[in-house]
C-alpha cells in the first residue's frame, strides 16, 4: 500500500479533495499543477505550465487540463472535473474514482461500467513537457479513450476569455496536432504513442472558475479554448502514453521516456522521503545558472529564501555538489550587486539588508559540513568582501554605529522577511536596531574572524577584535529586557515589546552574544507564547494586534501575515535552539515536535509543506502550496536530531 493514498470515499467528497493539491516540477521552471481530482481551483493551476522568457517573467498555462472520455458501447463516461458558476461541477468523473495514490508517480483508477482505467503523470526532467500514460486493467470489450485538451496560453497572473484573436487552426503531427493561440507563443505538440483519430471540433468552455481565487478576494473565472479531442482504442491490458509539450516527440519513444521518467523517481514511502523530493522541486536550471525558486506556485528565486534554504535542501542529504552549483550562481549575483552592476542572475531581492548575512550563515554550515579549510578555499574570499562591504557602511540600507550593532531603515520600505505592505507601507515597520539581523551580524563576525585567522588576513582579525567586543556588549545592552525575553526592534528611544519570534536567533546560532541563562529565559518565552505544533507564531498571543488566521482578501491577509501565522522554517531554528539548551535530555521533545507535521503532508499539497499556517487550531495550512524554507527546515532539523541520536547510540 502507498503511503500517499485516498480511497473512493475522499475522492467523491469535493469537500475535502478539492483541498488537496498535487506539485511536479522539472527543475527549469516548469511545473504541473493541480488538486488530486484534476479539477483546477487556483489560475496557476495546469498540466503544462512553462516559463516563456521571450514574453516575460512569468510562467504561462500552456494546457489547463486534458478530461477523459470513456466510450463503452456507445455510453459516454466523462471522467473531468470542473467548476462552474453557482457552484455547478461538471462532468463530475471523480465519482468514477476508486483511488489516487502517490509513490513513484501520481496515479489514479478510474472504475467506468466494469473498466478499470489507470492514469498515471511524469513531469519530465529538464523538458517542458508532461507525459500521461493509459492503461486498461480490465474491460470486457475493446473501449474508446477520448481525451480533450483545454487549453489557456496565458500568464499565471492573468485570465484567458473567447476572443477573436485566439489562432484556432492547427497542423498535424505524428499521431497528434501542434498549436498555438497566439503569435508569441511557443508551439503546444499534442501527441498519442498510438494511432489515433483528432477530431476538430472547436469550442469554448465557458465561465470556469477557480475557488481558491474566490477565497483569496481576486477575479476568479475565465473561459478556456478545446480544440477538438483524440479519440484511440484500447483493450484490455494496453497502456498508451500521451504527451504535451512544447516541441514535438517521436512516437515510438513515449513509452521509454516515461518508464525512465518514473524509474529515476525517488519513492514517496515515508515521510522523509516525501520531504527530500519535495526538497528536489525547488532547483531551477537555467543555463549555468542554478536557483532555489522560493516556492509554488508563485514565487521566484528571492535572495534570502535562497540563502536559508540551501544548507536544508543540499547538505542535510549529502549534496554539497548542488550547494557548489547554487552557491556559483549565489557568487555572481552578490559580486554585481557589492559592484553596484545590474546581474543577469535572476535573483530577486539581494539589497534587503539581512541577505548578506544569510549568506555568511549558509556557509557556515558548508564549513561545519565540509570543513571550515574548504571553506576558506572556495569561499574565503567572497567572506572577506561581504564584511568589508557592511563593515565600511556601503550597503544603503545597512549602518555600522558606533555601538558595533548594525542599523537599517524600515519605516517606509519592509526590509526583513516580515515583509507584508498595506497600503504601500509595512504591516510590522521593523526599523533601526532589528533583533535577528544583528544576531545574524554577531555570528557572522565570530565566523569571519575564524576565517581570516586561516587566511592569515592580521588586517581583518585587528579589526573584528573590537567589533565583536562592541557589538556583543550592544546586543545584550539594547534587546535584553527586564522580562528575559527579547525585544524585536530598537528604534531611538521606541522599544518594541512585541513578543515576537525573530529572538529564537540569538539562541540558535553558533555564536551568540547572550549567556546560557539569557538563552534559557528567551527559549521559556518562545516555548510558552510562539510554539506551535507547526512552528512559531510570527506574534505572541499576548500581543497586541495578534491576528492568527491568515484568510479573506489580500488585505486581510496582508494584515495577518506576521501578526500571529505559525511558520514552519522558523520552528527549524528553535528545535536548533532547543537541543543546544538541552542536549540529548531534549531529543524526545524535538522527535514529537516533528511527527506533527506528518499529518500535513496530506492536508494541502500532497507531500509537501506549505508556506504558513494559521496561528491557532486546527493549524490549517495556507499560501503557496509549497515552501522552500519550509522544506528545509524539516530536513536540516532531521539532519541535527540524527546527530543527536548517534550520540545517545554512543
């Protein structure tokens, strides 16, 4: 049996299937989205959604979705799903679903009048194109598979109505039709490995509409072009691959690219598992250039995801080849942005003020993994430039002051990774002396300083003998308060006294500037007021302005987002937190603590982690389907308590 399996009974229940969604990507920015009943609720739902940098930034859903047709002596059997207005479904073939399961590829058995059909998906690697392989376990009699693509060719960000400008013609292919709507577009190649007869039949489907678009308060229906279907026959015991992609494919080849596709897959038959795949799909290739995107469906490569999910995603599982690769990208877009040139790096967001110093921390753990002298030897270097560059005050947003903290403006522009705007402003205007980024400023230092006593650089360790004294004194002196804990931002003379997640940093850190009692008082107040059995609350239930639930329109959510959501990646830094108090009298707490987030792996995006979750029970998950930090998270969190448990082996 699966481990990623639902029955007949949660299939037919729209109520419940319709929450959960299923990802594939192919590593080049492509992805197949939907939910585990092939009905699309989101616009960035798609078989076949590719980026098309000749247009744009964007990705573009190229094939909405492809609905079955069973024909079994002259019955009809439609096996598609769709939303219409007032809430209509149609066709309604998820009732002919007897199972959706997930190990190798996502695969679903349809039981028509006696025929069992079982559809399975491969996203292939590094090739924008999606392949869906047929097979008829049983039927008494030869039957008609009649498939019918609906297609969209616009961006994710945008909707597709009947117009006249859409380009309905078509040309014949091997055993199948290319296409394209409009000019700019690539060619959509829709092909069978059989014969097959395309019958035109052009048509729009009318007022389609997408649910989760309607919750998140956006324009939520669009009309969606069919050109016509493919009709095959099949009998009992054949299996027939179509594919759709945007070049075209020798028949003769499908069944081999898809049983490659499927053999090279890693099995989702456990939990971690499922995590080191969904780890996987976060890399984007393009070119020489590697990325971490942030998360799907809609984020792209943003500096500082990139730089706290890297030790997660590649070294926890023994990758340090993928951390070189994305680092060589990470390299070229932070040398531009120190020189002050435009990147051709697609890395978003480099000049937040916290970025660099992930960086620092990201390598940190290359050298606890690999060794700080390899370390040294690739990247001591680029240490050296970006503590020259913040410690000479050439950020324009970063400021060494004469206490050795670091301060940063964020009054008019969000500048941390609580970085929600309404109305043009931040939500939390974190501002002057900020908790996390002068934490991170104080590792960095005592890391830098081990670094330039191997590079023997006497200019640099002269220079951070007093730093580190300054600023380890400040950190203490501005954030520590009378309650233990520690306050999120100084601003002048305004304290804020938001119990906030951001001080868990200065206790999970290697180099922290509190003592282990401080530690131990910040850790209390985390664990009473921000743990979560999904991470930590981004505001204290205490707090004034604690809003948990992140729902309703975008500015309801804006105004929730880090005012009480839980956040998983967070809860990857306090477990850090928590074992380096308690050591292995706190592996048991921490082994708990991770087993709650098997049960989400089922809830929202199958196999994967959201990007954050309502502050209060039932701790629904909500955002993008799937978060990188996230991810990270709970693999490098497996990877410590594993260290942890050989030493109580031991």
């Amino acid at each position: 049996m699966s481990y990623l399996r639902f029955e007949k009974t949660l299939m037919t229940n729209l109520e419940e299937s319709l929450q959960k969604e299923i990802l594939r990507t192919n590593r080049s920015g492509a992805y197949h989205c939907s939910t585990i009943v092939d009905c699309n609720t989101r616009k960035y739902h798609g078989l076949l959604v590719v980026p098309i940098p000749e247009l744009d930034d964007e990705n573009h859903v190229l094939l909405s979705s492809l609905d079955e047709t069973v024909v079994l002596h002259g019955a009809e059997f439609n096996l598609g799903l769709h939303k219409y207005n007032a809430d209509n479904f149609a066709p309604r073939g998820n009732k002919y679903i007897r199972e959706f399961a997930w190990e190798r590829v996502p695969t679903t058995i349809y039981n028509v009048g006696g025929v069992w059909l079982k559809k399975e998906k491969a996203f292939v690697h590094h090739e924008n194109r999606i392949l869906i392989r047929y097979t008829l376990l049983k039927a008494n009699t030869a039957v008609t598979l009649r498939l019918r693509p609906f297609c969209a060719f616009r961006s994710v960000r945008e909707y597709t109505h009947e117009n006249n400008i859409a380009d309905r013609s078509y040309k014949e292919v091997e055993n199948g039709i290319s296409m394209k709507m409009y000019a700019d577009y690539p060619n959509l190649y829709m092909q069978l490995n059989k014969k097959n007869e395309f019958v035109y039949q052009p048509d729009w489907y009318r007022g389609i509409e997408y649910v989760k678009e309607l919750e998140r308060g956006y324009d939520f229906n669009e009309d969606l072009y069919v050109p016509g279907y493919f009709e095959v026959k099949m009998k009992a015991g054949e299996s027939i691959v179509f594919s759709g992609g945007v070049s075209p494919m020798t028949s003769r080849t499908m069944k081999a690219a898809f049983e490659h596709e499927e053999a090279i897959r890693d099995p989702r038959d456990n939990f971690m598992h499922c995590m080191q795949c969904a780890g996987n799909q976060f890399f984007n290739v393009q070119g020489e250039h590697t990325y971490i995107l942030a998360g799907y469906p809609w984020f792209k490569c943003r500096a500082r995801d990139l730089f706290v999910s890297l030790p997660g995603l590649t070294l926890s599982q023994g990758h340090v080849d993928e951390f070189e690769r994305v680092m060589k990208t990470a390299t070229i877009a932070i040398n531009d942005f120190i020189n002050g040139k435009v990147s051709d790096c697609k890395i978003y967001e480099m000049e937040h003020p916290d970025v660099l110093l992930w960086c620092v921390w990201a390598l940190q753990q290359y050298a606890k993994e690999c060794s700080i002298e390899a370390c040294r030897d690739k990247y001591g270097d680029l240490l050296m430039r970006i503590y020259d560059y913040v410690r000479n005050n050439k950020h324009s947003n970063l400021r060494v002051a004469q206490n050795g903290l670091l301060a940063t403006n964020g009054r008019d522009k969000a500048v941390t990774w609580m970085n929600s705007t309404a109305n043009g402003r931040p939500v939390v205007q974190r501002t002057g002396y900020v908790v996390e980024i002068n934490a991170l400023w104080y590792n960095a230092l005592k890391f830098i300083e081990e670094m330039a006593v191997l590079m023997n650089n006497v200019d640099v360790q002269n220079s951070l003998v007093r730093l580190i004294a300054l600023s380890g004194k400040a950190f203490v002196d501005v954030f520590v308060n009378e309650y233990g804990y520690l306050y999120d931002y100084v601003d002048g003379d305004y304290v804020d006294w938001s119990v906030r997640p951001n001080m868990i940093f200065a206790v999970a850190l290697d180099h922290s500037p509190l003592d282990s009692k401080q530690k131990k008082k910040v850790l209390d107040t985390v664990t009473k007021e921000l743990l979560t059995p999904r991470g930590l609350r981004s505001l204290s239930p205490k707090s004034v302005g604690y809003n948990p639930n992140y729902v309703g329109p975008q500015i309801q959510r804006d105004y929730a987002y880090h005012q009480g959501t839980a956040w998983p990646w967070l809860g990857g830094f306090y477990y850090e937190a928590y074992l380096k108090i308690y050591k292995l009298s706190g592996v048991s707490f921490v082994q708990r603590q991770m087993i709650g987030y098997e049960d989400e792996i089922v809830q929202h995006c199958i196999g994967s982690i959201p990007e954050v979750f309502d502050g209060n029970p039932p701790f629904k998950g909500r955002g993008a389907v799937a978060f990188a930090m996230n991810v990270a998270a709970i693999l490098r969190t497996s990877q410590i308590l594993k260290q942890y448990e050989s030493k109580m082996e031991g």
